[in-house]
C-alpha cells in the first residue's frame, strides 16, 4: 500500500534511499500514521541490499514541529499508555544503518527528537531547533531530555526543555547539535553527498561501527570498549575487510559487497 504521508525515494544515490516527511500543511506534525509508516519503510530499507543508508527530511520550511497536537489534545493518560506511541519510535531506533536527518526549518518537539534519533544531521541556514513541549503544559516524551543533554550539555540543554527557546542552525553547529550547515538550496544535495561518502564503504563495517558508536551512550567504558573490540573481531570474518585491506596494499579503490 502507498504511504501517505511520506514520499519514499528509492535511489537518490547510489546505496542511498530518502524518506521525506510528506505533511506540508500541518508543517509535518508527527502523526501516529505518519510515524507507523516511517517505522515500516525504515524496517524495509533496512533489509533491502540494495540501500546502505537512508535520509530523512522534511521539506524547507520544515523538518517536522513536532507531534500532532492536534491529534494529542484530547488524550487521557490511560489513552497515550495504551496507544504506547514510543514503540513505534523504539522500533525506528534499532534501524541498524545509518540514518542522517537533512534538515530545513522547524525541527520541534518530537521533530528534534527524531532529528536527534538519526546518526548524522546536515542542516539549512534556516532550520531551527527546539524542544517547545513545555509551553504546551508537557515536555519532551521521545528522548529529547536525554539525546540533547548528551548532544549539547545540560547548560543548553535545561535552557531549551525549561523555556522551549528555539536554536539556529548555527548554534545547533556550535553546541554540537548538528554535523554541518549550508544554504537552504544544498541541504538535500549536502546529505545525499555525505550519505553517499559513506555508502560507497564496507556496509557491515558501517553497520557495526554505528553500534558501537552507539553502545557508548548506555555502557560504562570498559563494556563499550569491549562490545567495540568483539564488532573489531568479527570484521574479519567478512570479504569486505579482507577486500579494504588488500586494496589499500594494491593501491586501488575497494570495492564493498557488503559480505
Ligand atoms: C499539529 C501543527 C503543529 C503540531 C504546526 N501545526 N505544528 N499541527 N501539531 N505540532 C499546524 C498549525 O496548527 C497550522 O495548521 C499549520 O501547521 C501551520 O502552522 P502555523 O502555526 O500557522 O505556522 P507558523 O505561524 O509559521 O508557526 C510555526 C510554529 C508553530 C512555530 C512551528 O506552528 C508551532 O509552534 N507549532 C507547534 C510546535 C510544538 O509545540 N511542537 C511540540 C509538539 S509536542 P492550521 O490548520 O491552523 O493552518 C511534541 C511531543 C513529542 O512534539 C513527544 C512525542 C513524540
């Protein structure tokens, strides 16, 4: 079945799919269909071989403001226990290749939250981010006070959750929000580039480098740095290390199969 509100592009590059975020009137508010089918496309490409990494955007004037309030509004608690929207969300976490965010506008609220869910962000001039839950009587529920703390520190980061201040895509840069900046005509361009740099690398390696990246937000040091040296282990039990290495002997470009 067609998706609804996202528009799935297979192949903008190489090894490189884009999902966008497809609510332009509602500035891409999350809502729980759109989050379902962001989780399932997320599932597929995940086993399909012939993608290596997946961007997510929105359009320019948004990312995404956040979720639906809308949809929200009425809810009780015992409805939001029940519904467990974060399932999806947890679901889209274990998405083992790397996701990178290209970001344009709004990125509020759960918008920021799934910014900072993706591995890597490339951001417009214009985006701005936020946590503004707070001046709707919550706060952030899909991770944002825990990825902004560990992304800019509690200083920023108490700032934004206790007065929603909204940051510039600057800022973002300076704090360590974000990987890089450009002007609003190249943000796509800039992701599919980076997404592609790192497509054209061994996939199985890229894969478990994200994980052991990741590994480290929730081990003590000397777990991650065992999880990371067994994932070094196991590498060589793959064609593509033994590819890399020999061509770099050979002088030669490798070429990764992913095996
Ligand atoms: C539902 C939203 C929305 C949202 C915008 N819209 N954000 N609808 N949920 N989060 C809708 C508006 O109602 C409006 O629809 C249309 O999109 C355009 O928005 P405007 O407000 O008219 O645009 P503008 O004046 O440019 O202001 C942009 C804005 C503002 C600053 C981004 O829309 C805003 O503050 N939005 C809410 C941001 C927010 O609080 N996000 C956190 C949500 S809670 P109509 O039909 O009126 O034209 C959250 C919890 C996460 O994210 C945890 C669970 C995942």
């Amino acid at each position: 079945m067609q998706p609804e509100f996202i528009i799935i592009h297979q192949e903008v590059a190489p090894y490189v799919a884009h999902i966008q975020l497809n609510r332009p009137k509602e500035l891409n508010a999350l809502n729980l269909e759109l989050m379902a089918e962001l989780r399932d496309a997320l599932k597929a490409l995940d086993a399909d071989d012939n993608v290596r990494v997946v961007i997510i955007s929105g359009n320019e004037k948004a990312f995404a403001a956040g979720a639906d309030i809308k949809q929200m509004a009425g809810k009780t608690a015992m409805d939001m226990y029940n519904t467990d929207q974060f399932s999806t969300w947890d679901t889209i976490k274990k998405t083992k290749k790397p996701l990178i965010a290209a970001v344009s506008g709004f990125a509020l609220g759960g918008g920021c939250e799934l910014v900072m869910l993706c591995d890597m962000i490339v951001a417009s001039e214009t985006a701005r981010f936020g946590q503004p839950e707070i001046k709707i009587g919550v706060m952030p529920g899909a991770g944002g006070t825990q990825r902004l703390t560990r992304a800019v520190g509690k200083a920023l980061a108490m700032e934004m959750v206790l007065t929603g201040r909204f940051i510039s895509a600057e800022e973002a840069l300076r704090a360590g929000l974000i990987n890089r900046v450009v002007p609003v005509e190249l943000f796509l361009k800039e992701a599919i580039q980076l997404a592609s740099e790192v497509a054209a690398l061994s996939p199985l390696a890229v894969k478990m480098a994200k994980e052991s990246v990741l590994k480290s937000f929730d081990s003590s040091l000397e777990e991650g740095l065992h999880f990371e040296r067994k994932n070094f282990y196991l590498l060589f039990a793959s064609e593509d290390q033994k590819e890399g290495m020999q061509a770099f002997v050979d002088k030669r470009t490798p070429v990764f199969k992913g095996q």
